[in-house]
C-alpha cells in the first residue's frame, strides 16, 4: 500500500477459509511489514507494527515519519 492508496480498501491477505465464513479481523502485532519511502523496514520487535491502534515511528536514515492511522478491515468473497 502506498500514500496514492489512501481512503481505498486494497488487498493485504487472502484466506482459504474452507467453507467457514469469518467477520472480523483484529490486527494484534507482528502481522505487518511496514517499508517507509526511503526503504527502511519496520518488523522487528523493537519496531513492531501493531495496527490494533494509530501506529508511528521515524526512519532516522532518511528524515522521513512514517505512520499509519484509522486501520480499518472487511472480508470480501471473490
């Protein structure tokens, strides 16, 4: 996802549910990647994503603040 992605749902995952139909996703830490513009990776412990409220941090490398806020999710069956 990038900036352009803004205020549209784009796919993150796709399940193989087996005929059980889910409803909701709780995000709890530890599922998601984050690359900031200048390349720097967030996913380790120490910078660890967790979606279940706004997160932030700042990539020092590249003077760049990097967040992500109002993380919303839905299910989909294609």
């Amino acid at each position: 996802m990038t900036a352009d992605d803004s205020d549209v749902f784009v796919p993150v995952a796709a399940f193989s549910t087996r005929g059980i139909e889910p409803y909701a996703f709780y995000p709890m830490g530890g599922e998601f990647i984050v690359t900031s513009e200048g390349g720097h990776v967030f996913d380790d412990d120490e910078n660890e994503v967790d979606l279940s409220e706004d997160w932030g941090d700042y990539d020092i490398e590249n003077d760049i603040a990097v967040s992500i806020s109002d993380f919303s999710s839905k299910f989909e069956a294609v």
